[in-house]
C-alpha cells in the first residue's frame, strides 16, 4: 500500500512519507513537531491489581492515553 503525502496542518509543508509510515495519525510534520514540543500529550496510569481496602498497593501493568493537543497554523499564532 503506498503512503499518500499530505500537508501539515500547521505550516502546509508536505509531511514526509517516512514519517506517516512511522505515525499514520500524525498531522504534523517533524519541524513543527518540535516546535510544539509534540503533537500528543501521553497519559500514562498504573492499574492496580490488589484488593480494594488493602493497604498493599500492586501495580499489574499501565493503560496510556495519547491526547493530541490543538494545532493551530503558524501565520494564527
């Protein structure tokens, strides 16, 4: 399947192809990526496997939530 190259959303620069393999969802291209420190903001939460009431806390793993914070175009900023 080929990569379509599409603009950023922020500058109108063509995102490259390797990029978009990389991140399919991104909208950004690598520039302005660090420019906004990061296209999403990463939740991370610790799941707790024991027992409700204990005072024993066991984490069995993580659950992460990617938010992708508001972009808006250069010539707005």
């Amino acid at each position: 399947m080929a990569i379509v190259p599409q603009p950023c959303a922020r500058c109108g620069a063509e995102i490259p192809a390797e990029r978009l393999e990389a991140l399919p969802e991104t909208m950004v291209c690598v520039k302005c990526s660090q420019e906004i420190g990061g296209e999403f903001q990463v939740i991370v939460t610790p799941e707790r496997t024991s027992k409700e009431g204990s005072l024993k806390k066991n984490y069995g793993g993580y659950t992460t939530r990617k938010i992708r914070k508001p972009i808006k175009r250069k010539d707005e900023v």
